[in-house]
C-alpha cells in the first residue's frame, strides 16, 4: 500500500525467504532533480528502504543505522514497472 492510501506507519519487510534476487546497491547518487518517496518501510528496524522516484525513473532507497549514523545506498534506477515489481519482491522478503 503506498503512503498516500493511508498507511502512515510503513510496511514490515519480511524476513529474507529464499531470496531469488541480490539487488546490487550502489552508493547514494547526487541527483538534479527533486526526489520523491512513494512508499517506505517502518524505520523500527536497524535497514529501512524507500521507494523513491526522480527526473522519470524509480529506484530503491536503503538506510541503515550504523554506528550512530546513517548509511544510504540505492538501487539502480528503472522505470517504475521495473522498480515496482522489485518493491513487492522486497517486501515479500525475495529480494535484498
């Protein structure tokens, strides 16, 4: 469910489940134009993720509470099918 229906907590991603898909993360890219969240995950745990969009194309945010700081990384960017589909398998718990 994205943000805008309602679900202000975020989502729970599931526990890895036989994971079909390594999503290769790459370091945070500075971007010209302005990002916008679609979609997040609770940030109750130590890795929380965003579904993000920018300039078109959408691509996966992971933010992880480390040694007192953050360190973020990103999914390649797709287009939003593409992203989407990767989103589902994240939350699911087939994709990490």
């Amino acid at each position: 469910m994205f943000w805008e229906s309602g679900d202000y907590h975020g989502h729970h991603v599931r526990a890895p489940i036989g994971v079909s898909m390594l999503i290769d993360w790459l370091p945070e890219q500075p971007r010209m134009v302005r990002v916008r969240v679609r979609d997040y995950t609770c940030d109750c745990q130590p890795t929380s993720y965003e579904l993000c969009q920018a300039g078109g194309v959408r691509f996966i945010r992971r933010i992880s509470k480390e040694c007192g700081g953050l360190l973020i990384a990103e999914s390649p960017d797709a287009v939003a099918l593409t992203i989407n589909e990767l989103w589902a398998k994240l939350l699911k718990g087939a994709a990490r």
